[in-house]
C-alpha cells in the first residue's frame, strides 16, 4: 500500500511539472491587465473637496441683508426704426438672455465695494406686469407702484433697503422720438442718410426697507446728467454701425456684437450712477 502511494506521488508531481513547462513563460506572456484598473481609487477626496465651495454661499446669504437689489430690465431688447413721417416708424420688441439682470447685482456689489450685506432679491415671473403695463396712465392704481410691488415679493427678505433697477421710456433729445427701454434705433433717409445708435434708458429707485416709501435722491445724477448735455460730440458707447443694426428685428437675439456693445452701455450707466444711491445719507 505504501509503494502504490509513492507511484501516486511521483505520477501527481510529473503531472505538474509537465503542466508548467506547458504554461507561457512570464517573459513571453502579454502584461497583465487585472491589477491596473484595482487602483483608480483615491478620487473620493476629490468629492471632499468640493462641499466647502457649496457651503461658502449660504454663509454669505445667513448675515444680514442691507440691500436687496432688484433688477427688472433684462428680458426684452427694442429694435425701432425712424422714417420721415411717423408713419414709417416700427418698433420691435425682441425676447433676449443676455444676463443683464446678472450684470445690474454684479455693478452694484462692486460700487458696494463687495459687501456681503448686499443680497439680490428673486421675483415671480410677471411681478412688475402691472409696474409696466398700468391700467391707467392718468389715474395710477396703487398696486402698479414699484413700492407696493416689492413689498408684495419680499415678505421675509428683511433688508435694510430695496435698490430696484427698471427700465423707462425717454425722448431723444432734440427730437420727438420715444426711446423704449434698452436697444437700438436706425434713423434717417434712404441707404446713405440712415444712421444707426444704442440706447439704455434705465432707472433706479431706492425703496426703504421699513416703511416701504421711495427715498428720494433729486441731484443724484445731476453731474453726469450736466455732462451729456454739455457733451460736443455722441458718447462713442452708443455709435452703431449700419451693417450691425438687426434686420430683421428677431436677430438681435442672436448678435454677439449688439450683445457685447450693450452690456459695456448699461455698464457705463450704472458705474455712473449707482454711487450716488449707495452713499449713506
């Protein structure tokens, strides 16, 4: 018995041998694949790393807020045309995202010299409808005022002050044509004589945050006001080429340059006129 259990033996360890003398070579074997996908791991700090960054803003937004700021001027981009008789006047009103309510909370956060008591306010589509569209241009209904709105969206903001910025409808100097909001008007005769300008006619109203009244600033842009009338020739900000004017209307949606050209004016018209709002009284 013992003797058969040694030939079983020896008969296992030739069987090995020969297998292995079969098996490829570690030299001639490709390179083994299964060991370098088991270490991608150490990206899980990574996932770390970034809850600082989400948690940074709601610090900001738990301190007090001294001044809500309300931007209302970004939504439609006016096209307007201006013949020789009123009756070759067109007027277009053209749906835009160019973040330019974005830009309104970044000037002032800038002119506020970064506070972080300044806080933008969020809004219902179609709050200010009434504060644009009124019932009644004689007779205006206390619930189309920019006081009573703001009070309506700000139940639980608690901010010292409310700086809303809108847009109006102003007259061009020297002329009888009306100037609706932010966009661009061609004027003129034929080919030859038309000429082409931007305009931004935006407004700012300073709403206590107590009572809810309008607090008045009569001379705020009194100097920058007396400059332009002053001004020899145009403010090289509103100059538009022809070519760039858009005609259709519906394309200055899609211009990159009416785009960037109106940004730098509303830029420049709130850099010169937000200090005045913003210096404690």
């Amino acid at each position: 018995m013992l003797r058969n259990f040694a030939v079983t033996v020896v008969l296992a360890s030739c069987l090995a041998t020969a297998g292995w003398a079969q098996s490829p070579s570690p030299s001639s074997a490709p390179p083994a694949t299964t060991s370098a996908p088991a270490k991608p791991a150490p990206k899980k700090p990574a996932q770390k790393a970034a809850k600082p960054a989400t948690s940074k803003p709601q610090a900001v937004e738990s301190g007090p807020c001294r001044l809500g700021v309300i931007s209302v001027i970004g939504e439609r981009y006016s096209v307007q045309k201006f013949g020789v008789t009123i009756f070759e006047n067109e007027a277009t009103e053209v749906p835009i995202d160019w973040g330019l309510d974005d830009l309104v909370f970044a000037r002032v956060r800038a002119a506020a010299g970064g506070d972080a008591g300044v806080r933008r306010i969020g809004y219902p589509k179609g709050a200010f409808a009434p504060f644009y569209n009124p019932k009644s241009l004689f007779i205006p209904d206390p619930s189309e005022r920019l006081p009573t709105i703001v009070k309506s969206i700000t139940p639980d903001a608690n901010c010292e002050r409310y700086l809303v910025a809108t847009t109006y409808k102003g007259e061009l100097p020297g002329s009888k044509m009306v100037l609706n909001g932010i966009g661009a008007y061609n004027q003129g005769v034929g080919s030859i004589l038309r000429h082409s300008h931007l305009f931004a006619n935006i407004s700012i109203t300073l709403i206590d945050g107590q009572t809810y009244e309008q607090i008045k600033r009569p001379f705020v842009n009194f100097g920058m006001n007396l400059a332009a009338s002053m001004r020899l020739t145009e403010d090289p900000l509103n100059k538009l080429d022809n070519s760039q004017f858009p005609d259709p209307p519906e394309a200055a949606s899609g211009s990159a340059v009416l785009r960037e050209k109106t940004r730098a004016l509303v830029t420049d018209r709130l850099d010169r006129g937000l200090p005045g709002y913003l210096k404690e009284e």
